[in-house]
C-alpha cells in the first residue's frame, strides 16, 4: 500500500473510505496529481515515483497550521 498527501481547501469534500480518482498531469522534470472535481493537488513526484492506480481511498484528513490535507491509500 502507498499513501499520499494531497492539499485541499475543502476538507469536508469527502469522508473517510471514500473512493477518489486522481488525474495525472506531467512537469518538465516530474508528475504531480490531482484529486476529481479539482478537490486537492499533490506535491511534485520523480519519474520513479509515478502511480500506478488511478483511484485512492480516503484515509485521514488533517490539519496543521498553514494548509488541510486529504491523505489517499493505493494499492500499489
């Protein structure tokens, strides 16, 4: 499993266990993502660590002081 944090202005755009699909959008040097109906970004990924699934599961929402975040689980 292979989670990832995602920034959002809209913490309540889900719940726990919500199913999400992420599109895949490509930078000079690295990939980032971004959740459905433009929810919340990712940061910047390498090559390497590109995803392989195209849909996560909601498994924490968070706060600290500057942003919230949706935490996704993948199967990968």
């Amino acid at each position: 499993m292979r989670e990832m944090d995602f920034t959002t202005e809209n913490i309540d755009c889900c719940e726990i266990g919500d199913i999400m699909e992420v599109t895949e959008y490509k930078l000079p040097a690295s990939y980032w993502y971004l959740l459905e109906n433009s929810y919340g970004a990712s940061g910047n990924y390498k090559n390497a660590e590109r995803l392989k699934s195209k849909f996560g599961k909601v498994v924490r929402k968070w706060k600290d002081k500057k942003f919230n975040y949706i935490t996704l689980e993948f199967d990968e």
